[in-house]
C-alpha cells in the first residue's frame, strides 16, 4: 500500500514524516514544508535513496527557495499534486 | 470488513482542540463498527501522562476521554517509542492502556492502514 | 416550571442549571415520567460524564450500563424501553448533558 506523505512544516512534522516512511512511498513537501530544501539538504538527499520526493512549485516560488544542494528533487503543480494522490493508495499528511 | 482507519494524534493535548478532536473522530469511527486505531506520535505523546488535571484551564481532561476508548472497543493505543524517548518519558508515567511501537514497527503499522487522519 | 436555557437540540444549554426537578421537566417534554428505574440508568450516565467527560454515544452506553448493571440492563432493548428512540442521546438530554458529539 503506497502512501502519499504530505509535510507542510519542517521540525516534527517533517522528522515524523521520516519514520513513518515505507520504500514506494513519495513525499510532498508543501507550504512551510519547502524550507526542508534549505534546512534539511542532508536529510533529503538520505531520504532521495529511499522515497520519491517532491515539492509543490507555488509553495517554492512564493518563498524564493531554490534548490541549494541541487538534490534530486521533482517540482510539481497542483495537478501533480493530484495524480500523487490518485497513484498512491493513501495519504497522510503531517503538520 | 469495512476498512481500518488510523488517526495519527500529533499534538499537545491543551494545544488548540487538535488532541479532542482526534479522539472524537476516534470514537466516531468506533461507534460506526469501523476498525479503528489511534497512534500518538511526537508531542502528541504527552496527551497520556498520568495525572492531568486541566481544570483551571477550563479544559475537558484529555486523559479521562483516553480512558473511555475500551468502552469503544479500541483496546489499546499505540504510542511511537522513539517520541517517549525523546522526551525523557518513561512508559510507568503513562496510562496504562497502551501498545508500544519501536523503530521500524511504526511505519510497517501504518502501511497496514486503510485510512489515516491525522490531527 | 423553571425556565431552562436549551440548544436547538433541546439540551441545557449551562449544564449547571441541572437538577432532579429539572430532569423530571425534560422528560416531561419527550412525554416520560421518571421512576426509579430510569434514575438508576440517569445516575450512571452522569457518573460516566464525570469520569470521561463526554456523553457517550449508543454502544458504549450500553456496554457501560452492561459492566456496571450486568447484561439484564446492559442491552439496547431495556435502555431502549426505558428511553424510545435513541437511549443514549434521550438519556443524554434528561441526565443533563451535552449531546453525545459522536452520536448522530
């Protein structure tokens, strides 16, 4: 059962989000969530090995991030937002 | 067999309503015969220490409502091993109606999960 | 007759303006008249509200009623006969308090 994990905030939802991860699952980050590119390179990139991860473009664009470590890391729009959560077979998010 | 629900409790239990609302979507599912489970994870962990009286905050004890959910026909709460620990809370400090989950034990239980809410 | 403060649903609106005489006057709206029977059913549920501190919905009323009565009041058709309709949401209202949230 693949699980779409959506994180909004770094702190612990996001160290949450890592323990609760299974291989197949992907990651969201969105709204605060995002900063985890600047806060947690080494976290993603540990992460990048495991899960899909990507981070919901808007959420980016508004906050001025970039990709400082130049992970490997998949922007999506809401309509990706969408297909994630139609090709996993649960979502859980955390705040 | 109607699908497992999860609600995954995050929260302090005197930080906004999150902690009573989970338990209320708890023992909604509950009443409705649904396989329900409630784990605790992060801060969330505190909502079951022993001897909780928040009545000069005005506030329902969360603790008692915890003590209910056998009534509910939710026997056992489970709790993430690693937030106990982080935050120095020792397993005897808690009410005694739960089920530890250690390590990797959390996301293999969640992977089971039909459903899962999170508050 | 006092006149009591109620929600839309018909439950006190400050549950401190319960009492005996109250109970009666909220029974008397659903046309019951309480004997010793309903009183024994009415003081558990209180019992149950300060204990946990939320009105029970049906099965765990019952199963309450079962554990601390036994099973010959512990079961939907008694509870059922002494509050038509819905038991836990009557018995609720006339026990003085809040409606059960997980009851529909």
């Amino acid at each position: 059962m693949a699980t779409l994990h959506t994180v909004n905030k770094t702190g612990q939802p996001l160290e949450l989000c890592l323990r609760a991860l299974n291989a197949g699952d992907s990651v969201l980050l969105l709204e605060e969530g995002v900063y985890a590119l600047y806060e947690a390179g080494d976290v993603l990139s540990e992460l990048l090995r495991h899960v899909a991860v990507h981070v919901l473009d808007a959420d980016v664009l508004a906050r001025g991030m970039t990709n400082r470590d130049n992970l490997d890391i998949d922007m999506i729009d809401y309509q990706g937002f969408v297909e994630l959560t139609e090709t996993n077979d649960k979502v859980v998010s955390w705040f | 067999m109607s699908q497992s629900i999860c609600i995954i409790s995050t929260q302090a239990p005197y930080r906004g309503q999150f902690a009573k609302e989970a338990l209320d979507a708890a023992l909604v599912s509950a009443s409705y015969e649904i396989p329900t489970s409630l784990l605790l994870m992060g801060d969330g962990v505190y909502q079951v220490l022993e001897g909780q009286s928040p009545d000069q905050l005005g506030r329902k004890n969360i603790a008692s409502m915890f003590q209910s959910l056998e009534l509910y026909g939710i026997e056992t709460v489970y709790i993430d091993g690693e937030s106990l620990g982080e935050r120095g809370i020792a397993p005897e400090q808690l009410l005694p109606l739960y089920t530890l989950l250690e390590g990797d034990a959390v996301a293999s239980f969640l992977a089971q999960q039909d459903k899962v809410l999170s508050f | 007759m006092k006149d009591l403060k109620l929600d839309k649903d018909g439950y006190l609106v400050n549950l401190s303006d319960w009492s005996p005489e109250v109970a009666h006057q909220l029974a008397a709206e659903d046309d019951l008249v309480l004997r010793d029977d309903h009183w024994e059913v009415l003081n558990l549920l209180r019992e149950y509200y300060q204990k946990f501190e939320h009105a029970p919905s049906q099965r765990p009323f019952v199963k309450y009623v079962a554990n601390q009565l036994g099973k010959d009041k512990g079961n939907s058709i008694y509870l059922m006969k002494l509050f038509p309709g819905s038991p836990a949401k009557l018995a609720a209202r006339i026990a003085g308090l809040p409606r059960p949230t997980n009851c529909f």
